[in-house]
C-alpha cells in the first residue's frame, strides 16, 4: 500500500499548541495586508505564534508516522514532524524555525511539489497493482483541495481527527 499523509493543526493539539481559532484574531493579523498596516501588532502575532510551537514535542502521532517514513504534506508551521524523525516533509504554510512562514495573500509553500507527490504516490500504487491511501490527520477537509483539483482517483481515504484525548494513545 502506498500511503501519502496530509496534516493539519489536529495533530500538534496534542502537543499543547492551540489552532488558529483558538487564537483570537491570529487568522486575520498573518496577512500581508495586516503586516503593512499594522507593522507592531503584526510582529505581536508573529511572536505569539512562535512562542505557541518552539519549546513543543512532537506526539505519538507525529512519531508513527516518523517510524512508518510515511511522506506529509503539512499545513502546519511546527516543525514536529521533522523533529519526531520524518525525512520528507513538505510545509505548505512554511517553518517558523526556517522564518518561512506563508502569509495570507502569498502563494503557499510546496504547491506543485504536494500535487506531484500525490499524483507520483497513485501512478506508482497502480503500476504495483497496490492500493493508495491518503491519511488526513487533524485537519478539515479543505485541505482534499490537494486530491480534488487534480482529479486524483484514491481507492482508500482515512479521515482521522486527531483529538487531544485521542493522540495520547495513538
């Protein structure tokens, strides 16, 4: 089987980082329109999104999927999936530890490269005769953009939300 992860803020829950709609009024201060306006409060938000992810760990979550070598595409800035042990990663909003951080308005990280890695992970899972499956972990399904813009056919799709309570026994 051939097995491709998206992952969202679900899964650093776990690791004590809230999403951003739990931060109040984080969404709209990462933007580049905000940065421009509002050059102070943007490094306010910048500084609070920093100080929620730099000292965290990565979850058993993150670590399964590091064991396994399964390649993720990430929404997220963390750097957790790096640090449990993943060798390819591709983070489409950026790295906080790299100072890559996308804002809205740019055009996100990796666009091509996580379109490329989806379609290549299908064609191979066909010529092998071998299912695919995508593994979505703590995020919406606004993320399928990914499967469904390029008409990716996947005979196998897990949808699992990464709960606190949950990834600490996954």
């Amino acid at each position: 089987m051939r097995v491709v992860a998206l992952t969202g803020a679900g899964i650093s829950k776990a690791a004590g980082i809230p999403t951003f709609e739990e931060i109040d009024g984080i969404k709209e201060k990462l933007s580049l329109n905000f940065k421009e306006q509002y050059p102070k409060e943007f490094d306010e938000a910048i500084n609070l999104l920093i100080n929620n992810v730099k000292d965290k760990k990565p979850t058993n979550a993150h670590i399964a999927l590091a064991d396994l070598q399964i390649p993720i595409i990430t929404m997220n800035v963390d750097d957790l999936h790096r640090k449990a042990g993943s060798r390819l990663v591709l983070e489409i909003h950026g790295n906080y530890e790299k100072n890559n951080i996308v804002l809205y308005g740019q055009d996100i990280h990796y666009r091509n490269e996580s379109i490329n890695l989806i379609l290549q992970t299908a064609t191979k899972a066909k010529l092998f005769g071998e299912k695919a499956m995508l593994l979505v972990i703590g995020s919406s399904m606004q993320i399928c953009w990914l499967v469904l813009q390029n008409n990716v056919k996947w005979k196998s799709i897990l949808l699992m939300k990464m709960l606190k309570k949950r990834c600490q026994n996954f």
